[in-house]
C-alpha cells in the first residue's frame, strides 16, 4: 500500500503546471490536505474509541455517529446562504481553529479521565458543525481560484489530497486507539487542522465576493433561491436525488460494518483502520482517472458505472468468514474498488454542479446538495444501530448494503446518465432574465 506522501505527489501530476505555479491554489491544496486527515482520523478515532474502550453498544454507536452527522442536516443551508457573502479563506481559517481547540479540550479531557460518551457526542457535534462550514466554504473556494476549463484537473488534484488522507487517517486513527490512547488520538487529529489553519491562512489573492447591499436579503430568501435554483436544474435535482438514497444507506451500512468487523471477523482496532485505509488509494486512483475517463467516454456512462461498481461491491460483505488470513485480504480488495469507483463519482459530479451553477450561487448550491444528500446521515446511522439490534449483523449488513444500489438506478434512469463528453452549459436561477441573455450569448446566439 502506498504511503500517504506518495499518493499526495501521485495526484500532483494531474494537474496541469499552470495551477502548481499558483501559490494560492497549492495553500488550499495543502490545507485541504490536513484537513481531510485530521477529519478521516477523527471519523475512526471517535467510534472506536466508543465501541474498544466504553464498551458502547449498536444503539449507542448509532447515536454517536447521528449526532456527528447531524449538523449536516440541521446547518447546511444556512451555511451555504453564509458562505456565499463571505471570504471563504476567513471561513476555512476560523473553522480550522474551532476543530484544533475542540480536538485540544477533548484530549486534555481524556487525560483526565472524562472522555466519557457524553464528552463525546459533544465533541462529535461541534467537529461536525464545524466541518460542514469548512466543506461548504472549500468547495465555493475552487470556483474562486480555478478558471472553469481547470474545474475538473483542479477538483482531481483536491480530491486526490482528500484520497491521501483516506489512506493515512483511518489507519493512523485505528492504531493510535489500540497503540496508544484516545487522548493522544485526538491530540493528533488537532494536529492536523492546525496545519491546515496555519497553510489557509496564508492565501493572498482577494476573492471575488457579491457585494453587499445596504439591506442584504433575509436569510430565508437566499435559501429559498439556493433550493429553487436546485430543483429547477435537471441535473442538480438528480444529484441530489441520487446522494440522498447513497448517504442514507451508507450511513447505515457504516455503522454496521464498524461493529461487524470487531464483533463478527474479530479484527483489531488497528486492522479495522487498515482494512478502511485501503478505500485511500483506491480514491487516489479514482480521482487520477477522473481527469481523463469523463471527457473520453462522457461524463453520464461514467457517472453511472462507477456508482453501480462502487456501491455494489460491499453486498460480498455479510460473505466473509474464517480467519484473518482470508477476511483482510478480501476487505482490502473491496475497500480500495469502493474508494476507485466512489471517487470517480464524487470528482465528476463536483465538476457538473460546478459548471452549471454561477459563481454567486456555489455556496448555496453546494449546501442544499449537502443538505438533501449528506443530511440523510443521521437518520441512515440511527436506522443501522436499530437494524443491528433487531436483525443482527450479517442480515442488517445485507440489507443496508443493497440499498446503497438506489443511487446508481437513480442516476440511470434520468437525463443526468446522457451526459456527454462536454460538461453542460452554465444554467441560470429561475426568474433571472439576464442570466438568460447572458447564457444565450455565451452559447453562440442571438
């Protein structure tokens, strides 16, 4: 398995030289690289600390992680309506500290002996409330620093930075757990935000921001037209369709799988975290074919293969059984077709909604994507605990697996699967008559 340096130079060479001589875009490269490490650790850190070391059970497991997941659902779009005023590098920079405090108090508080479950689920919560500004606030930002014919070299080269940490931080987490302690994990995990604190903050270039009126629009308003412009675009509405039914069922197959492997395999904590580390390269791998397969084949076709291979390869799961020997090796090999597939998908559908939505609209649309998809995590966590309690693991496992297969049949059966090898046009908000002249002009007509 290839180490978490190497996949970050890897996915370097994606991307063309003109965007690697942009100081301002290697900051946020680099940035968004810690991030991503410090939140994959903190992802495996928390519930295997909950399960190994406070004994918690199926339906307290459920609940950690729905609590985590919850700001998502609760904070999305108003974070959109936000960000889209703001700067989005004072965003990043002051959630970057928020989770290096937090991660701070938490293993300073393990160390004391009150690293309880209710410490827990507050510290899960805040990292979560924190990480949904951050992510709406990085993906405004690519728009911001990268021409549009750079959009999907550029995301290819974020996304890459967010594989490498898929490699690093579920197994560095994993084994700092069982090697260590969970204070000391946390502490590493602030680390790393820290890092993407001190990078972010040094972005120079000044940001493109609408400017604001002397009585800027209700907040209810921005959403209204951030939710409006979404579902008045084909190909955002699917989107959001298809992300809806894949978040849901891998919240809920997730929060299977992390009691499956220690409870029915009988894996260790640092084995579980290198069994989830191998989606790492896999994503590494998918974000480098990202930049080539869409605008050979088109970006529909890809679109959904992808997600059908992705999603369909964890129903070998609830197969497994025997000894280690024959269970890991099994579990690399569906991990890292997960992590190809899932960011092939991920990479090509950022560039799609990227391109159609207008500048001053990429936070809003960027949080009611999160909202409608991300925000069915919590209630998918909650469903998987329950199904683990009543059903047991294998059979729940399962269920949960197949119906991540929703997704791609989502995305099938719309227009969204006739995407050709162009990315579409830029769409305008409805009601916006100028937007229309302008996107008739930039298509060549009068």
């Amino acid at each position: 398995m290839p180490s978490a340096s190497s996949a970050v130079s890897d996915s370097s060479r994606s991307v063309p030289p003109s965007l690697w001589r942009d100081r301002d875009f290697r900051r946020l490269w680099v940035g968004q690289t810690a991030s991503q490490l410090g939140e994959h650790t903190t992802l495996i850190v928390l519930p295997l600390f909950a399960v190994l070391t406070l004994n918690a059970g199926a339906g307290e497991l459920g609940v950690l992680r729905a609590v985590g997941q919850a700001p998502l659902l609760l904070l999305s779009l108003f974070v959109g309506a936000w960000v889209d005023r703001w700067r989005t590098r004072t965003v990043m920079v002051v959630t970057d500290a928020g989770r290096t405090l937090i991660l701070g108090a938490a293993a300073v508080a393990g160390l004391l002996g009150w690293l309880g479950l209710p410490a827990l689920l507050v510290v899960a919560f805040a990292v979560g409330a924190l990480s949904v500004f951050f992510d709406v606030a990085y993906q405004a930002s690519v728009v911001r620093l990268v021409k549009r014919d750079q959009l999907l070299r550029g995301n290819s080269a974020l996304e890459g930075s967010r594989s490498a940490a898929q490699i690093g931080g579920p197994a560095l987490g994993g084994a700092s757990v069982s090697l260590l302690s969970a204070p000391i994990a946390a502490a590493l995990s602030a680390s790393f935000f820290a890092l993407s604190f001190l990078s972010i903050r040094r972005i120079r270039r000044t940001e493109s921001i609408p400017e604001r009126s002397e009585r800027p629009p209700r907040v209810w308003r921005r959403i209204h037209e951030g939710l409006r412009f979404v579902v008045g675009d084909t190909s955002l509405r699917t989107v959001c369709l298809a992300s809806a039914a894949f978040q849901f069922s891998l919240a809920a197959m997730m929060t299977v799988y992390l009691l499956f492997l220690p409870r029915e395999l009988h894996l260790s904590g640092t084995t579980v975290g290198l069994a989830l580390a191998a989606t790492g390269p896999g994503a590494l791998l998918g974000a480098m074919l990202a930049a080539r397969l869409p605008s050979r084949f088109g970006y529909g076709p890809v679109l959904v293969s992808a997600a059908a291979l992705g999603d369909g390869v964890f129903l070998c799961v609830p197969a497994l059984h025997g000894s280690s020997a024959v269970t890991v090796p099994a579990l690399l090999v569906i991990n890292f077709v997960f992590g190809t597939a899932g960011q092939l998908v991920n990479v090509t559908v950022m560039a799609v909604r990227q391109a159609v939505t207008p500048d001053d609209m990429q936070g809003r649309t960027a949080a009611t994507i999160t909202f409608v998809g991300m925000g069915m995590a919590p209630l998918g966590s909650l469903l998987g605990g329950f199904l683990a309690m009543e059903w047991g693991l294998r059979t729940s496992l399962l269920v949960t697996a197949a119906g991540m297969m929703l997704s791609p049949v989502v995305m099938a059966l719309s227009p969204l699967a006739r995407l050709g090898r162009a990315l579409p046009a830029l769409a305008e908000p409805a009601g916006d008559p100028r937007r229309a002249v302008q996107r008739r002009r930039a298509a060549g007509h009068r």
